[in-house]
C-alpha cells in the first residue's frame, strides 16, 4: 500500500500543478482531522485549495462538484459513492477506508482504501499522514493529527502494524495504563460526571453521585485522573468496579490513555477527539478544523461548544429514559421525535448500548428528527453477532435512504413522512432476525 501511497502522490503533484484543489471530508473527527493534515500540507506547498466538510455525501453533491474548475480530493469518503464518478474523466482522488465495492471502480477514480490491499485496519486520517509524509517527509509533525483521528474513530482498540508506526513517529505522545475514564487531565468532579465511555450507574450524568463516590474513596475531587496516587487510583478502581458488579465482562475498565501536547497543554486525546467531533456535529466544522490547525481564537470557540455538548448530552440522557419505548424480543426502539437533536442521537444510542440498562445482544435504534427527516441510529449490547447495517438495508428496500456505518454500528438518514411504516417494517425485521439467532 505504501507503494502505491507514493505513486499517487506523484501524481497528485503533477495533476494538480496550477490548478485549484478542493478537499472534500467527512464532518467527525477522523474527517476532520484528514482534512487538517491535507490543509497544513497543500499550506507548505503554497498550493491553492479549499475544503467542505459534509455529514454524508450525497450523489447531487457530487454532480455539482464535478462540474467545478480544478482537482476534487476526498478523504475519509467517497469508497461508497464511486457510481457518481462513472460519467466524468476527470481525475479523483480518494483517500478513505470505509467499505467498497471494487465492481464500481472506474479508471479516473485513484483511490488509497485499505480494502483494496487486504491491509488491516487504518484510520482515514493515517492514509492522509502517509500520503502527507510521501508528499515531503518533513510532514512527520502531522502524525499527532492522525492519532486524534484514529482514536476518534475507536480504531485503538486493536492496532494495526501501520497505525503502530505512526503512533510511533508522533511528537509529544505519552501512552499509558489507567481507568478508560476522560479526561484524564481534567478534575475527576467533571470526567467521572461526563464519561460516556465507561458507564457507571448513578455515577455517569450525576453531579451528586459523583461527589458521593469521590468521599467514599476519600479522593479530593479537584484531582484528575493523572494526578493520582497509587493508592487512591486502586481504590477509584475497586469503587467503580463494585458499582458496575452487574455489567457485563467484555466491557474493559482499564486501557490504554494517550496524552498529547496539544497548545502546548498535556490533554487526554479522548477529549480532545470527542471536542473536534462535538464541534463539527454542533455545525461548527470550520471551528473543528481551525482547532485542529491550532489557532487560538477557535481553541475558546471549540472549548464553548464542548460544555454547551455536554450538557446537551446528559440532558438527553435522562430523557431518553421518559421516552415511550417500543419494546420487542431482543430489540428495542427509541424514536426522541424532537426531544433529542439528530446530531447527538447516536451518541446517546451508544452510551446506553454501555450501560447495564440491556440485556447483551439487544438491538437499540435510536431516533430524532432532522427538519423534515430522520435520523436513525442502530447499535448493539455487548459484542456484534447480527449484522446492523444489513437489517437496516433490508429494512429501507421501500424507501430513499442511504445506510452508513458498519455490523456493529449503523445509521441512516429518513424523510419523516416515512416514520411510522419504517417502523412497522423494521420491528418485523428485528422479528424476524431474533427468530434467526
Ligand atoms: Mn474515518
């Protein structure tokens, strides 16, 4: 693959040698982190370029795009829409590594998709450092962006030969064992309150509750997780795990923390993922990406919005809770209507698949409006044996929607009118995929 990145950067080069660029990227933090590291790149060449950020990307989109002056680069999109680019010959390029489907690739379409080379998994923005770094090695400080962005798609969990490597090359990266509670380097008061990532009932979304467990380990909660003793950091442990005595055991409480000199702060890269992701979903991706190119006036604006999605994310929280329910064997649905934003829906939907509020193997599918559409959001409890995205699919035959993600995690966007038979015939298919199992 390496190879090939090398190859295409030649030609990238050459292509686009007085002509504009235009950066197309997806709008979480992986996206938005590729675009970053294209952005400081294109900035060293002195080359002309400029860059949208869009939540999905839409066959229309396209169509308008090509009929723009210059070169169209997608990073961390595009593998599932290569149909629109049969009808152009101008060049494409793509640098992603979602799903493909290799029948729709066309001559004009130069791609980098780890798929396509029986690579392991990489994120998008650590196919955009290694296209950076074949452009000019001196692009090798980028690689702190391509951390952010892997653990922003989750992809730290099981890390590839490649994605090693460029954890390697990153300045200013320390990575250590702790509780997978963020941010690390933030006063517990807070992290313990808003730590989505590790559940603990009557803890999470509970300011209350939080104080309560800091007294009964006599830890002062001003402390951040770094900050701890050996002593108060077991004991934080013990605490946590007695609370989630009834939780299921594939859920890890210890892991790996990665810290990141980020303006020249230590922060937990968790946090600092999920402030880039919060900003773009929040509608601020221009914030998101200035943050990430490290401009100070949007590190306040980023910062902003972050307690603003915080409190938006507890407030849903409990909501989602008093919401009617359609409850059936295996699955259960959440449709929010307007109560809860579609841009934290999903998130609020995989929270809960962490919480002990299911049992393992229950289908979630979360819903909020979106204007005149839907979002949906379907997740798992525990470990992923069905496919989500397939019964998402079958479920849409009928209707204009598009399904993104994966087995585990799948979403789509709906019209409204569409609601109540897409939930007739999604419970059916829910039905019919327990009966399967
Ligand atoms: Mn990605």
């Amino acid at each position: 693959m390496i190879d090939e990145i090398n190859k295409l950067a030649k030609e990238f080069l050459t292509l686009s040698k007085d002509k504009p660029i235009r950066i197309i990227s997806h709008h979480d933090t992986d996206g938005i982190t590729s675009a970053a590291i294209i952005a400081k790149t294109l900035k060293r060449l002195d080359k002309k370029f400029s860059i949208k950020i869009l939540k999905n990307l839409e066959g229309k989109t396209i169509k308008q795009e090509l009929k723009k002056p210059g070169i169209l680069l997608f990073t961390d999109l595009a593998s599932n829409s290569l149909e629109h680019f049969k009808e152009t010959s101008t060049p494409i390029f793509i640098l992603d590594h979602h799903q493909i489907d290799k029948d729709k690739l066309t001559d004009n379409i130069r791609i980098i998709n780890p798929h396509l080379f029986n690579e392991e998994e990489i994120s998008g923005s650590g196919i955009c450092y290694l296209f950076s770094k074949a452009i000019s090695e001196k692009n090798k400080d980028l690689a702190n962006l391509a951390v952010i962005g892997m653990i922003g798609d989750r992809l730290d969990k099981n890390i590839s030969k490649i994605a090693q490597q460029i954890i390697n090359e990153a300045q200013d990266l320390e990575i250590k064992k702790g509780l997978q509670i963020f941010s690390a380097t933030r006063p517990l008061k807070r992290s313990l309150e808003y730590s989505s990532s590790t559940y603990i009932p009557g803890v999470t979304g509970s300011s209350i509750g939080v104080l309560e467990l800091l007294r009964e380990v006599n830890i002062p909660p001003e402390k951040t997780l770094c900050e701890l003793t050996k002593d108060e950091n077991q004991r934080l442990v013990t605490a946590i795990m007695v609370r989630r005595a009834k939780q299921r055991e594939s859920d890890e409480i210890i892991g790996n923390i990665y810290l990141l000199k980020f303006f020249n702060r230590k922060e937990d890269v968790r946090e600092l993922s999920t402030q880039i992701n919060a900003c773009s979903r929040l509608g601020h991706p221009d914030i998101a990406l200035a943050y990430c190119l490290e401009n100070s006036k949007a590190k306040t604006q980023a910062e902003n919005i972050y307690v603003k999605y915080k409190q938006q994310l507890v407030s849903a929280l409990s909501l989602i809770e008093k919401i009617p329910k359609v409850k059936g064997n295996g699955f259960v649905i959440l449709n929010a209507k307007e109560k809860i934003k579609d841009t934290i829906i999903g998130t609020v939907t995989s929270i809960l698949s962490s919480s002990m509020n299911y049992e393992e193997g229950t289908i979630l599918i979360g819903m909020a409006y979106d204007k005149d559409k839907i979002k949906v959001s379907a997740r798992i409890v525990g470990k992923a044996e069905k496919n989500l995205k397939e019964i998402l699919e079958k479920s849409l035959v009928e209707f204009e929607a598009e399904v993104g993600g994966h087995q585990a995690a799948a979403g789509c966007l709906l019209k409204k009118e569409d609601e109540e038979k897409f939930i007739n015939i999604l419970k059916k298919n829910l039905e019919i995929e327990v009966v399967k199992i």
